[in-house]
RNA sequence: GGGGGUGCGCCGGAGUUGGAGAGCCGGGCCAGACUGUAAAUCUGGUGUCUAUGACUGAAUAGGUUCGAUUCCUAUCACCCCCA
C-alpha cells in the first residue's frame, strides 16, 4: 500500500439527503475545501490574471499542463528554474493534467466539435498515433515529433512538481462504437498501472497520483472502469473521458462512475465547469471541478452571472452601451465594487486588454463564490433547498 | 482665376476592356459557438420591402446606345498642379 504522507482527504460532512459532502484535502502547499472549482493555467498562467488575483478571488488550487510544457519551455528548464510553483509563482496547491486530453483534443478539435460531427471543422490534426506504447504529437509549434508515454508524463509531471498529478489516458472520444471505447479503456487502464508503477519508483511523498475512469457513455464499461482504478492505490479517481452529448447524459455516466469509486478518495471531474453541472454533480458526489470555460468565455466577453439566462451576460452586445450598473450586484470582486457594465462594454469594443482581465476577475471569483455557496449549504444541510434557490428552480 | 484627376456599401481597399452587380477582401456593426485551452479564437449575418419573391442602387441631372457603373454634357464635392 503506498502511502501519501504530504496528503490527506477528510470527509469533514456529509450532506443527508444526496451524495454532496464538504471534505478537507491537505497537501504539502497547503489546504482546500471542497467541493472546489481547478482554474486552468494551461501554460503555466492564468490567461490574464497572475498569483495576486488568484489570491484575490480566492482561488485555492490551480491546474497546468503535461503537453503544453514539455512543448515550451520544457519540463527541464521548469526543474532547473525551482518547479512549476516558484516558476509561476504561485504557491498553493496545484495539480498537472497528463496530456491525455490532448490525445483526444490533437486528435479530433474541441469536444464540441467532436460532439457534432466536426461538421466545418478546419482543425487539422497533430496527433500522429496512439499505440499501447503511448501518443505521438508534431509539436503546434515547431512540428517536431514528441511521445508522451506513461512513464514520460509521468517523470514529466515530476519534474513540474504539482500536488495532484494525473496518470496518462486517452481521452475517449464521443464518436467512436463501444468496442473502440472499450478496448481505449483497457488500454488506459494498462497505462494507469504503468504510470503508478513510474510514479512509485521515485516516490518522495511531495506528489500524489489520480486515477482516470474512462468507458464512454456506457453503463458497464464505466463500473468496470471505477471500480479499476478503486482497486489501485490512487491518492484520488478523475473522471475523464466522453460524458456524452448531453447534459443529461453527462449526470447519468457520472452515476455510473460513482458506483464503482471508493468513497473515501477525493473525486475529480475532468473538464467540467458549466454552472449548472456544478450542481448537479456535487450531488452526486464529485469533490473537484477543472474547466476552461470560466477563464475563456470571459475572454469573449461573457460574464457569469447568476440570474441571466444560461448564467452569463455578453458585454459585448449593445445593450450594455449606456448600462451604468455594476457587471454583478450580487459579486464582491474588485471588478464588480469599481466599474460599470458601460465601461467594461466599452473597453471590450475598444479592444482594450483590461476589458477582459476585469471579466476575467469576476468570473474566476463567480466560480469561487458558487462553491463557497454550495460547501456552506451543505455544511447547514440545506444543500438541496440552497441548490434550488440558487437555481431558480 | 486656369489646368488635371477622383466620386458606388458605415469606413478602407480591390475590381468591373459598353454585356446580367445587391457584389469581392478587410475593418466596423448585429449576434452566436466555446466544458482535463493549438482559442483575446472561430462561425453566421449586415440596402429596402408586404420577403422561397420583388424593388431600389455606381455623386446629382440629362444624353448617346438594343444595353451605361463604364461613353458624352452640365452641376456638385474632394484632391493635385499653376496663378
């Protein structure tokens, strides 16, 4: 049994009536909470926030990239620099993804796209292959030819030094039948073993390792899947994979996951941030949330707001011209206490980078206020009737 | 005052050798998409109307011609040169 001394998951309480509860993760760069939301620093930045604004919004934990940083600057040069933490200067937990999301993102485009059928995609793949050996990439940048094996990522991720790292898959694509998908499993399975088998060899406690579920949207595939990486020694268990087209079908593989994982592992859901879907798979017991989505409809002008339709507002349509509000009455981000939807639609339309650092601000902090909202609820036991207040239900 | 040149879309270009423009490329404008980030990106729309079709449209007014954005005349605006 390989033990995580830097680490620890307390369920601090559970909620009576569902599957939600509010845990306490410790790792060497301090504690979260949670149910709590990973923002992505992709790259090694938050696209247009830094460590201050994290800190700000009260951010707790962060994600970066295997793929993206053995591209540029490389996983060396971050080891010589003192890791990713004091590269990026930021010094609270954090958490590396392993490059399987982009054997399937390379591969096919965005999930979208994927989803209905690269219809006019012009995405023009630089995945070369996967084979049980691992993935072959041409690099976006200078088209040179990189595996990221199990093993690599793996010693990658070492080398960036994140609290959490994740073993390397494939992220199953939608469009594929169930015997692709489940010979894709068995195969990330074989990779899960051999990336905690890397994992283990050099073990120095300041590093816990998450196992992926995959299986698709299939029932079966799914619990064979869960109840896989339970069987392992995982610090954590990631839900990845296709989670279906829709919404709907997202909650019911999330169901099916849940059946076959350990209930005392902290449990991740891969790429899923929909305000929505926070919800809904708090209760069905998902502790730790990653997504883009924050960060990046707020580059395109959306902000996250609880009582517009879809949660968010576009500051750049006309009707915010002569909007002399704050962005979010009910936010307590620095954007929101100083300038007006007027201002904010005005530097958008000027292309004035500080539009949309300040949408960037408010929906990073809409994101931890929403999980503050959802741990206090559930502490009081009020998660249900809190979940449908916040709802409008 | 004299000479030369240029005028069409909200703006800037391109193009039309007298043979069907609601019509190319940017920008702007109006919207949309985005879920482990090749994304400050991408997509659609953008004359009018009673709208699967019509109508108007190449500075303005005339003229030549089967046919004019194109040729001619006048006027207007702007630019350049001379005085």
């Amino acid at each position: 049994m390989l033990a995580y001394p830097g680490f620890r998951f307390e369920v601090l309480k559970q909620d009576t009536k569902t599957k939600a509860r509010v845990g306490r993760v410790s790792t060497p760069h301090g504690d979260l909470e949670t149910p709590n939301f990973i923002f992505c620093a992709t790259k090694a930045a938050i696209k247009g926030a830094g460590p201050d604004d994290l800190k700000a919004i009260k951010s707790d934990i962060i994600l970066s990239n295997t793929y993206h940083l053995l591209l540029r600057p490389g996983p060396d040069l971050i080891e010589k620099m003192g890791g990713l933490h004091k590269f990026m200067a930021w010094d609270g937990p954090m958490l590396t993804d392993s490059g399987g999301f982009q054997i399937f993102s390379l591969g096919h485009g965005s999930v979208a796209e994927e989803i209905k059928g690269n219809r006019q995609s012009k995405h023009v793949s630089t995945l070369r292959k996967i084979t049980e050996q691992g993935a072959t990439f041409k690099s976006y940048i200078d088209g040179s030819m990189h595996t990221l094996t199990p093993e690599s990522s793996i010693e990658i991720q070492r080398k960036l030094g994140a609290d959490f790292i994740l073993v390397l898959d494939e992220c199953t694509p939608f469009h594929v039948d169930k015997k692709y998908t489940e010979q894709s499993m068995e195969m990330s399975h074989r990779w899960a073993d051999r990336s905690f088998e890397e994992f283990e060899r050099k073990h120095d406690g300041k590093q816990s390792l998450y196992g992926i579920v995959q299986g698709g949207v299939y029932p079966d595939l799914r619990l064979r899947s869960s109840e896989f990486i339970s069987s392992r020694d995982f610090f954590g268990h990631a839900i990845g994979g296709s989670l279906g087209a829709e919404k709907s079908q997202m909650y019911d593989v999330v169901d099916y996951c849940m059946e076959g994982l350990v209930s005392n592992r902290p449990i991740h859901l891969l790429g899923i941030g929909g305000i929505d879907d926070i919800w809904e798979n708090v209760m069905r017991g998902v502790d730790t949330f990653d997504c883009v989505s924050p960060t990046r409809i707020a580059r395109h002008a959306w902000a996250l707001i609880r009582t517009a339709e879809n949660f968010r507002l576009n500051l750049k349509n006309a009707q915010y011209k002569e909007d002399d509000s704050p962005l979010d009455p009910e936010c307590d981000c620095s954007t929101c206490q100083n300038f007006s939807r007027a201002y904010i639609h005005y530097l958008i339309r000027a292309k004035e980078l500080l539009g949309i650092r300040l949408l960037i601000i408010h929906n990073m902090r809409f994101m931890t206020r929403l999980v503050e909202t959802i741990r206090a609820a559930i502490k009081e036991d009020r998660f249900l009737e809190t979940k449908k207040a916040w709802l409008r239900e």
